[in-house]
C-alpha cells in the first residue's frame, strides 16, 4: 500500500513488514487463559410444599487476549506491544469473582389437602393447586479496560493508555442512582483523576483490564405463579411470569476513553424491563 509514496514516516520504515499498514490477525490463537474457581452447592429437593436449591462460585479468570469484549465491557484497543504479548497477561475482561444463583418452588397452601380450604368447594377448587417459583441471580461486575483517546507516543499499531494515579480512587463513591447527572443524562461511574495523560513518546501503564473499578454488579429475580389441574381427560395449566420482577437494570459498561468528554459515564442498559408473559396450555 505504500509502494507508490515518495516518502514514509520513520516509524513505518521499522515495522517488520514496512510495505502493509496496520494487519490484524482476526481470532488468532495466540493467547492464553488461566481459571480456577470454588464452587458450594446446597439443595432441598421438593417435600412438604417447598423445595429450594443455591449454589456460589469464587473464581479467578486471567489470560492475555487482546481486542476480547462482551455485551457489558469492551476493549476498544489492543497490546501496547505487539511483540510481548505476555506483558498483557492479567485479569480476563470477563472475569467475574461473585455469581449466586438462587431457585425454589413453593405450593400455596389452600386447597384439599393443604393447611387451609382442604375441604372440597368452590373456593378451595379456585384457590387449590397453585405453586410460586422464584429464579434470581447475582454476578460481579467485569473488569474495564481503559484507553487513551490520542497516542502521544506516536506508535504504529500499538495500543496507547494513560497512567494510573494510584492515591485517587478510580471509581465514583455511591450506586449508579447517587451519580446520576441530569445534565448528561447519564451516570458518572468513574472518576477522570484516577488516570492521567502518558506524556508524549511515553506508553501509559494502566493496565490492558483494571479491577479497581468494575462495572456494575448484575441482578434479576424472575417469578412464575402455576397452577395445574385436571378438567376432564385433559390437564390445563395456567402460569403467569415475571421477568425481572423488580426492573433491575442491567447496565453497560462506561466509556472507557480517557480524554475524551464521555469519559467514565454508564449511558446504557441491557437485558429485559420487567415484564408479565401469561399463558395457558391443554394436554390431552
């Protein structure tokens, strides 16, 4: 591509192959990952109306895969040295230390049979038979991985990062509600003093993901109310759901480059509003 210039930057001269620009390697597999986790489990199979299962997981997820990204954080920039890759081994941009998962089935009790209304009419028929489930989750937030928006260091295909300043906490005190800024409508999650500007041809030592600040934890609770009976030589089942039951949002990550005026601010949600799904099915 540079066959027919007259001239080329220095820089470019010192590429290892100084005749291509910039080339990328699209899913190469050169990197490496590292995971270990504790996992506790506990379970109360369904008897006497209940049953309810938990389990929790302590991991640790690193690697060093330059450009990874998912639906709540991105890495918008890849290694600051292209040959030492090992140099961005550390905490995976999907590293997430904290998940529960909470579940459980419970029988109203009313109906034949049950504590309340056991004995056969109307009211015990309209109100017997029915089961509430609950599904709820909660998860750390993952890593971010911030980059500088100019490279002063001037390098060709490299990625640039400011520099830490380690005596000013990266992350805004309080929830995402206490930071909310009408004037932006958005949420101020990161606090700008926590990093500053790599001087001119100087490579920032911020790191390729950076914990001290994680996106926000995520959490949902979805609830079902069942109830299954038998109308003739056919069983009807009528369930109502409620997914996200208290309309937790579940948010993007910030804006993760440094020095420009977006820096730091949670302007995005994902995943469902609370919603109400009925429905009713016949087998026969």
């Amino acid at each position: 591509m540079f066959a027919t210039q007259r001239t080329l930057p220095r820089g470019q001269l010192l590429r290892p192959y100084p005749q291509f620009g910039n080339i990328r390697a699209h899913r190469a597999t050169e990197a490496r990952a590292q995971y270990n986790a504790l996992t506790l489990g506990a379970e109360r199979r369904q008897h006497a109306g209940w049953g309810l299962r938990a389990n929790y997981t302590f991991s640790v997820r690193k690697d060093n895969q330059v450009g990874e990204s998912n639906a709540f954080s991105v890495s918008p920039q890849g290694a600051v040295d292209n040959f030492d890759l090992e140099r961005e081994f550390g905490y995976s941009l999907i590293d997430t230390p904290h998940r529960l998962n909470i579940s459980g089935t419970f029988e109203l009790p009313f109906g034949v049979g049950k504590r309340w209304l056991s004995r056969a009419g109307p009211v015990a028929s309209i109100l017997g038979g029915w089961a509430v489930s609950a599904v709820g989750s909660y998860q750390s937030g993952f890593p971010i991985a911030v980059v500088q928006s100019v490279n002063p260091a001037f390098a060709f295909g490299f990625g640039q990062r400011p520099n830490v300043v380690t005596t000013v906490a990266p992350r805004r005190p309080g929830s995402p509600e206490d930071n909310y800024d009408v004037s932006c409508s958005c949420i101020r999650w990161l606090d700008p003093a926590a990093w500053s500007a790599a001087p001119a041809f100087t490579i920032g030592d911020a790191p390729r993901t950076d914990v001290r600040a994680r996106t926000p934890i995520r959490k949902n609770w979805d609830i079902a109310l069942q109830n299954t009976r038998a109308i003739g030589g056919s069983r009807v089942t009528l369930r109502a759901e409620l997914i996200n039951v208290f309309d937790d949002p579940a948010f993007f990550g910030p804006r993760v480059g440094y020095g420009t005026t977006t820096f730091g601010q949670l302007a995005g949600v994902g995943g469902f509003p609370r919603t109400l799904q009925l429905s009713a099915r016949v087998a026969w």
